[in-house]
C-alpha cells in the first residue's frame, strides 16, 4: 500500500485538498464537479477574489462576477444556482459549523441536507472536513483499492469495508497521511481509475493492480 500511494503521488506531483472550513467546503466540491482541475482551480481563485468564501458574502456578491468566476467551468447557471441555494442552507443553518464539529454523527446531521453537496463529500468529510482519523473513502477510493486488492468477491459494502481496512492498516491514525492518501485515492479515480473503460495502460498502479493483470490476460 505505502508503495501504491508513493507511486500516486510521483504520477501526479502536489494535489490541492478541500479546505476545511464547511461553507468553503461546499463552494470547492461545486466547482470540483465534472471538471479539469486547472479549471476548479481558476474558478476558485476567482472566488477567492470576489471575495465569496462565506455565505453572507456568496449571498451578496454580484451575479456577474460569480458567472465569470464560473465560465471556464461549464454549467455555469446550474452552478451558480447550487451556489445560491447551498448560501441560503447555511445562511439558514448557521449553527452547521458547530454541530458538525461535536461528532461524527453530527457532521452527518448537518451535512445530510445541504443541497448539491455531492455524496463523495460527505463520505470524505470525517477526514478531509472534520480531520478525524478515519479511513473515509468515497465511492471512486474505494474502487481504486478495491481493483488493486482484487476484491471480487462478496458485496459492494463488504469490499469497501475491506478496502478502508486496508488503508486504515497501511497509514495508520495520522489525520494528515491519510488526507494525503484519501486524496490521491479520489484524484487517481477522476483521472485514470473509472468506473468504465479505466485508463489501465497508463496507470501507475497497473503492474501490481489485480484488476490490470486481470484484463490484460483477457485481452
């Protein structure tokens, strides 16, 4: 595993992590969403700019500068419509912070109703909102491991189960390795792991991947 996730972060260089503030958090997985992320990137400096990091201030900013932010992203009424629904959440719920940062089972109270809040945010939040030291994987992480690992058999939540165990033995307890490997984890699955047709021929991974040395015998 620790050879895995070196491996990840040789292919990729630096990773940007979500921030972990709540609202900050929502505005960066809405403009992470089906997107390159040298483009999330320039619209989140372009909100940064504005400034719109806070719901108050989201609420308040100009409906042309937050367009223009959201131009090299695609979908642009859409996202700002998320924007303005997910401002007025929090606006309305402004003990979120708080109650999210008492538990676990508070995070995802507080999280559970927060419109366009992708579900892969909210399985990720214990570690890379929260900072617990949990081995929170989203769907697509847990994919990357459970294709590497080659678990075939048993169900979908039993396989997942396995793959956060894994990690969790691997990294251990330390919040900061496993943002790291949470994060990797996610971006590989964006870029190289899919769901369907999986870029196995570049993969960094492929030579010890289980699944790889599966469809390469096939093929």
């Amino acid at each position: 595993m620790e050879q895995a996730l070196a491996a990840l972060a040789a292919f990729y260089g630096p990773i940007a992590a979500p921030p972990r503030e709540p609202f900050a958090y929502f505005v960066w997985d809405v403009v992470s969403a089906r997107t390159l992320d040298a483009r999330r990137d320039r619209a989140w400096l372009a909100i940064r700019r504005i400034p719109a990091l806070t719901p108050d201030a989201m609420f308040r900013a100009p409906k042309a500068e937050l367009k223009a932010a959201l131009e090299p992203l695609g979908d642009v009424d859409a996202r700002l419509d998320a924007l303005r629904e997910g401002s007025g959440h929090f606006r309305r719920h402004r003990d979120l912070p708080d109650v999210a940062a008492r538990s676990l089972a508070g995070l995802a109270r507080a999280l559970r109703d927060v419109p366009h809040l992708s579900a892969g945010a909210k399985a990720t939040a214990p570690l890379l909102l929260a900072g617990r030291p949990v081995a929170a994987l989203d769907e697509s992480a847990a994919r990357v491991l459970v294709r590497w690992l080659g678990l075939a058999a048993g169900s979908e939540r039993r396989r997942r189960r396995t793959a956060r165990a894994a990690l969790a033995a691997s990294v251990g307890r330390d919040t900061d390795a496993l943002s790291r490997a949470v994060t990797l984890l996610v971006h590989h699955a964006r870029h190289a792991c899919l769901a369907q047709a999986p870029h196995c021929g570049v993969c960094p991974l492929r030579t010890g991947c289980a699944h790889a040395g599966r469809a390469a015998a096939v093929s």
